[in-house]
C-alpha cells in the first residue's frame, strides 16, 4: 500500500482524535490504583470516549492474525502481559505493572497511545524498566524528523534498552495511523542507523516501544494477548507523532 502522506487538514484531524485520546487517558490512568478492577477501567474509558463524540478505536476491531474481534474499549496488560491483555474481573495489586493502551476515531481520523503505571509501591527493577521504556519513546519521537530513516528510530530504541540492561520487545511493532488504525509503514523496534524508508513531511506514526526485563521471547496467550515467554515484567508506551518540516509534533496530548 505505501506510507500515506497527510495534509495539513489531515493531521489538524488526527490532533483532534488525539486531544479527545489524552483527556480520557488521563481521566481513566487516575483510576488506576490499589483495588481498582479492570473492566471499570474499561468502562470508564469507554463512557468519556462517547461523551466526547467519539468512537473507541479498538471495540470490535480484528487486528491481522486476530481469530476474532477485541471486545473491548482498552488494552489492559499486567506484569508479563506486553499488549492486548483483555479488562478483566482482575482487581489491581501494589507492585503491578500495568499497561494501558488505546485508541479514539473522532470524524473518521484514529489516534492511538499507551503508557505504563506502576500500582503502588514498586520495585526498582520496575521502576527501571518502565523509566527506560518512557525514555526510548522520548528519543524516538525527538529523531522523528524528515530525512531521517525509520532505521533510526530503531535505533534509538534499542540503543536505549541496551543502556538501561533491558531488552526489547522485537516481535511487536509501531505502525502508521490516520485514517486507518494500522498503516504502513510497520515500525520496528530495532533498527540500523540509515536504514528503511526515508521520512518525510506528512508522515504520521504510532511509535510505541516496548521492553521487558528478561527476555525478548514472547507467547500468545489464549485470550489473544502478548506476553513474556519467561513471565518477566514488560512495560509499553506510545504516542501518535507527525513528521514536520517544523520537527515532531505529538498528537496524543491535551492541547
């Protein structure tokens, strides 16, 4: 299919899911604390994402390989679980390491982001981890410019897990994003300096590093979502980003 290059227009567009995106994460992120169960997460998230005008990007949306539709408004993944772990009766502990991630249409334009919280007293391995995975998508999104290369953005990711003593995540992927939740191109989190598709102007990416504290192997879980092959913790952050001729610009935060 090719990356799609947006206008002006369409990134306004995609700022506008992505403002309605980060007032719900931060309204829904507040919840959640010791004794808080998820599926009232996943309500929650759902109810503000409707009040808002706007639709949840993941409900009843089938992923490639997916054996069915997700049934739910958010990704909630626990400790080992990296991605699409299900809200379940699950009632959050002190020391979890919880991933939340979703997404918003809002007049036909999807935005998409996630971010890791700690539950109470955590232990430094966690807090490592999780610090070094917000850092990684900090420097992504900073080289995230036109005439650098997706290779680069890699890069960077890996750079940062290998300095942090952590390891990535290589078989789960960023994507493009605009007026489809997935779009090329596919972003890897590794990479080579100079390698891949050039960048340019118009381009918009979910960059969404994820790193686990023992290993890279991961298994699918029979509700479909992605873990530790070895039930090391795993952190996971990501934030909807324009390439501009001005530098980045990050569409998943409340204007």
């Amino acid at each position: 299919m090719g990356v799609k290059i947006k206008t002006s227009s369409e990134i306004k567009s995609i700022a506008a899911s992505g403002a309605i995106l980060a007032e719900v994460f931060k309204k829904t992120a507040k919840e959640a604390k010791i004794g808080t169960v998820l599926k009232d997460l996943d309500k929650l998230a759902f109810r503000l994402i409707k009040e808002s005008g706007a639709e949840p990007a993941f409900l009843n949306y089938r992923p490639n390989g997916a054996l069915k539709p997700y049934p739910a408004t958010i990704c909630a993944s626990v400790n080992n679980v990296i991605v699409h772990g299900l809200p379940n009766d699950y009632r959050l502990k002190n020391g979890d390491v919880l991933k939340l991630d979703f997404g918003v249409k809002y007049n036909g334009f999807y935005s998409d982001a996630a971010i890791t919280i700690g539950i109470g007293t955590i232990s430094p391995e966690a807090g490592k981890l999780i610090k070094a995975t917000k850092i990684a998508l900090e420097e992504a999104i900073k080289i995230a410019e036109p005439g650098n290369f997706l290779g680069d953005i890699g890069w960077v990711i890996e750079k940062i897990a290998k300095k942090f003593g952590v390891k990535t995540i290589k078989e789960l992927t960023g994507h493009g994003i605009g007026r489809e939740l997935h779009e090329d191109p596919t972003i890897y989190n590794f990479g080579k300096r100079g390698k891949g598709i050039e960048l340019k102007s118009g381009m918009v990416l979910a960059i969404e590093p994820m790193f686990a504290v023992g290993t890279e192997k991961i298994i699918q879980k029979k509700d479909e979502s992605w873990a530790t092959a070895n039930g090391s913790l795993s952190a996971h952050f990501e934030h909807t980003v324009a390439i501009t001729d001005k530098g980045p610009k990050i569409l998943t935060i409340d204007n």
